[in-house]
C-alpha cells in the first residue's frame, strides 16, 4: 500500500535538483499522513506534492499541522464551444501558428511569465531553474509532443505572445496549456484574441469544450477567461512538504 501513496516525479526531480514526489491520495488524516511519511521515507523524497480539494477543511488542517505549507491556488476553468465564429477582439495582430524561429523570443516571454505559479511560491526552489522550466515547456510545446498547436500573436513582425493547445480526444476538450505576451504587449486585447483563436481551432478539431488552469493569485488571468465565456469548474490547493534538503 505504500508505494502507491507516492508517484516519484524523474523530470521535477532532474530539473531541480532534489527529489521530488506527488500524493497520490487526496485527502489527508493522522493515520494517512504516517503511511504517506513512510512511503516518502522509502522512497527518498526531499519534497512532496500534495494537492488537495479547497473544500475539504479537514484535510487542510491536517496537512497544516503535518508541516505542509501552501504554494498556490488551484483554479480550473471550463466552457463550451459555440458551433458559431466568435468574436475576434483586436486586429492588430497577426495571429498563427509558431514557428522554430519564434523560440528564442517566445522562451525569454515564458521564463518571465509565470511567476505567480507554485514553483516561485516555494521558498526552497531555485526562480532561476522555476523560469527555466517554463522556457522548456514552451520549447517543447513547439518542437516536440508538448502541444498539438502553439497560437502565436505577432506585432510588426514579431512575436509577443502565445498560447499553447492540447486535444483529448476521448473528451472531446480541448484544454488551454500556457499563456503569456510580452510586457510591452499587455493591454491591447492580444490575450483575448489568442485565446479566441485557440477556441476556434479547437471547434475546427471536433472539440464540444474547453478547459484552463491558473493560479488563485492570478487574477489578471482570471478576468482574461472570464471575458471569454469560461466559467469555474474546481478550486484546489496545492502544498509542498520538505521532508529533507531545506531549512
């Protein structure tokens, strides 16, 4: 039973340089935490990821008083394609697909864009390897299996935004990965367009709905889907516990 508490996580472990884990279970008690502090044990885990219903205030206790502390807000969002052409909010921008020659442009966006998230919440992760790992996403969105499409907005022949598209098929949900533009993009409507040209794409992929994750945090983001028709589906909390490697 205890090795199917944790999941070791190679790719989080490799990147930042200490061995990290995610719960398996999502609730939490006295007698669940033992267990779950066992299998951590045998498993070597430096860091574990616990993510938790923002409802469940017993479990919340728990892992507060477990030592857990809380990195971010999870807020997932949702809405339904319309069969029809939406709405495309600004034309001043070239929206398309990326290209190879967007990366280096569109990697120095994602390593600045996503501070709000949980790895910059938690003290004992390095920022430097934190904005990394969103130029690697990014990259790999683009290059590799990371995204089915990467909208990109282009202002006066360069690239200041994007965002990153996956299909699930099986749902028949198209869900809405990253979204960034550069700081000297923001206000003009740029977001708004992308993410309403990513909805289209979609419903040209036989997508019924849509979905996205942000930060509690991040309200700028919130209001972005908002405008654009999606509603909540979930709120969770993320904790991270340090059973070693930090102070």
């Amino acid at each position: 039973m205890k090795s199917q508490l944790v999941r070791f996580l190679p790719w989080d472990t490799n990147h930042f340089g200490h061995r990290i884990g995610r719960a398996k279970i999502h609730r939490l008690d006295e007698e669940s935490y033992l267990l779950l502090r066992d299998s951590c044990k045998k498993a070597e885990i430096d860091c574990l990821y616990f993510l938790a219903d923002a409802g469940d205030q017993a479990s919340i206790l728990e892992l507060q008083r477990q030592g857990f502390i809380l990195v971010d807000i999870r807020s997932s969002f949702e809405r339904k394609i319309p069969g029809s052409p939406m709405p495309q909010s600004n034309g001043d921008a070239i929206i398309r697909s990326s290209s190879v020659g967007d990366l280096e442009t569109l990697a120095a966006i994602a390593r600045d864009s996503f501070r709000s998230t949980r790895f910059f919440a938690d003290p004992f992760l390095d920022n430097e390897k934190a904005g990394a790992m969103y130029q690697i996403w990014l990259s790999k969105s683009v290059t590799a299996d990371y995204a089915d499409r990467v909208v990109v907005a282009e202002v006066n022949q360069k690239s200041v935004g994007f965002v990153t598209c996956r299909l699930d098929r099986v749902s028949s949900e198209g869900k809405i990965g990253l979204v960034a533009l550069a700081a000297s993009a923001q206000g003009k409507g740029f977001s708004q367009t992308m993410v309403w040209h990513a909805l289209e794409w979609f419903r040209d992929q036989g997508m019924k709905s849509a979905s996205v994750v942000t930060q509690g945090r991040n309200i700028a983001a919130q209001r972005l889907y908002q405008r654009c028709g999606f509603v909540t589906r979930s709120t969770e909390l993320w904790f991270h516990k340090w059973f070693r490697n930090a102070p």
